[in-house]
C-alpha cells in the first residue's frame, strides 16, 4: 500500500506528462544543404534564362546526352539562381541549359542543381565564361556576349577579356564580327565561314559586294588566304589608275603608331602621312555605342 502511494507521489510530481500518453517526439527536420551544396530540383521548376548567351544546339549530340542521361541519369548538376521575376518561386539557369533539356527529354522528373546567389550581371558572366571554356559558342553568339557585357553591364573591353581570360584583341575582333550583314553573320554561326575569313570580309566597303563574295567563298571553299586575295583584288580594281602602282611604302613609325593606336582603342585604325607632319587618322566603329566608347577613350587622352 505504502508502495502505491509513492508511486502515486511520484506521478503527481511529474505532472500531466506522468498520466497522459505523449506523442513520440517529431523528427527533426532535414539539415539544410551547405551553401553551394547540390539540392534535387523539380525539372518543372527550372527555366531558360532570357540571359543565356547560348542559343543554338546541336540536335545530334543533344539526342546523344538524352540517351546517355536515360541510362545513367543526370551526373554532373547544372547551376542555377532564384528566378527574381516569380517571388522566389522557380529557378533560371545559369550554366547546363543542354543538360536541363536532355534530361527533360528523358522524362526526368528531377535533377541536381547548385543554387548561387548571384546578381544578373555575374550570372550572364558566369553563364558566357562556361560556355567559353567548354568551346559551346559560335563566334556570333560569343561576339554577342562581350557586346551585352560592354553595353548593358558598361564594361570596358579591356575588363571583358579579364573577365573571360582572353586577350583584349580577341575582343575587339569578335566585336567586329557585329558588322556584319545578317546573312553573313549566319554563315558564320553556323560554321560556313570562319573567324578569318569573316575578318577577311570586313574589308570589303560595299554591302552587295561583300554578300557575293562570301556567298562565292562558300561554295568554292576557299582558303582564308585565297579570299584575302580576293577583298585586295576588288580594292585594287576600284583604285581606277592607281590601281597598278605600288602601295606607298609606310615608315616604321607611323606602323608603329597605328598598332598602338589600335590597342588603345579596340577597332582597326589607318594612319596615312602624305607629306611630312600631315596626313589621315581613320578609326572604324560598328555602333552608336561603340563610337560612344571611342569617345569616351579619346577625351580621357
């Protein structure tokens, strides 16, 4: 008896817990990720980024990745960010936009992403630099990524190229490639004319001219050096009577001057003396922007 009581003492010393049943305790929830870790994402959930400097993808290799993708999933994450535009619902991509589709085209119904908070412009960089390295842009499509980081971000080109680890004069002759027509452009981007042949084009003045002759590089493949050739003959055929004569001999200093002027400001530049002391300066620009930045660059001189 006196048993009972102290066990009836005891349970009224522990409180209501003693005589009504608890719940087992809730499981705590899942750790979050550490920062930077790879989290499993609706495939739904995920979107092209309007920023994605990549736009045209092979449909061969594309249909490769899916089949490997079927049979062994999705194993490198693609990189996303917080879609800013749906209240933090959803994910643009920054970098493996093929891999999203592939995998979307093997019926994934997830994948592994790594979230970054990043702010549009280091997305767009990020985004121009992966496909950079992994050699995924037509020359077109990478001329338009240092052209939206130049006019929409108001880098230099010189901060362009340390931002992708080029050379400033890749730059600047990418840019260039902006000039042209675009059915050149075209043939460009899809691997008909390359870079120098395309650089080549450029010297040609008139716009019908340049669409026959790169029309006629194509379907003669002709080599770099051979339409070179050709952009010089035009020249020459509309120098009228001067078109026999040699080219006036440049002195190392004016050369000089010319390659210094051209790396200080990104365009090709012709300096002509024609008498001691006087002569032509010529710089080529392809934008009102770019102009813009000529400016700027000759008014900080």
């Amino acid at each position: 008896m006196q048993k009972t009581a102290d066990t009836q003492k005891r349970a009224l010393g522990r409180g209501l817990s003693a005589l009504i049943p608890q719940a087992a305790p809730a499981a705590p929830p899942p750790a979050a990720p550490p920062k930077g870790g790879v989290l499993k994402l609706a495939i739904e959930s995920i979107h092209r980024d309007t920023l994605q400097p990549r736009r045209h993808f092979d449909e061969t290799k594309l249909h490769e990745l899916t089949e490997s993708i079927k049979a062994q999933g999705l194993l490198q994450p693609i990189l996303v960010r917080k879609n800013p535009n749906k209240g933090g619902d959803g994910y643009l991509i920054i970098a493996g936009e093929r891999r999203w589709r592939a995998s979307q085209a093997a019926g994934l119904k997830e994948i592994p992403a790594i979230v970054r908070e990043v702010t549009e412009a280091e997305s767009f960089e990020l985004a121009l630099v992966e496909n950079l390295q992994r050699a995924d842009l037509n020359p077109i499509e990478e001329a338009d990524g240092y052209k939206r980081l130049v006019e929409e971000f108001k880098l230099t080109q010189e901060q362009v190229a340390q931002k992708v680890g080029k050379e400033r004069s890749t730059v600047a002759n990418a840019l260039r490639l902006l000039a042209l027509p675009p059915d050149v452009k075209a043939m460009v981007a899809d691997g008909s004319l390359s870079m120098g042949h395309a650089r080549a084009l450029l010297g040609v003045p008139r716009l019908p001219e340049l669409q026959n002759l790169a029309k006629q590089v194509t379907e003669k493949k002709l080599s770099v050096r051979d339409t070179e050739r050709l952009v010089q003959q035009g020249k020459s055929a509309k120098g009228g009577k001067d078109a026999g004569k040699p080219a006036p001999k440049v002195s190392p200093q004016v050369k000089a001057l010319t390659e210094e002027l051209q790396r200080r400001l990104g365009t090709k530049v012709r300096l002509s003396e024609k008498s001691p002391g006087k002569g032509t300066l010529e710089v080529d620009f392809f934008s009102y922007d770019d102009l813009d930045r000529l400016l700027k660059l000759l008014r900080k001189e």
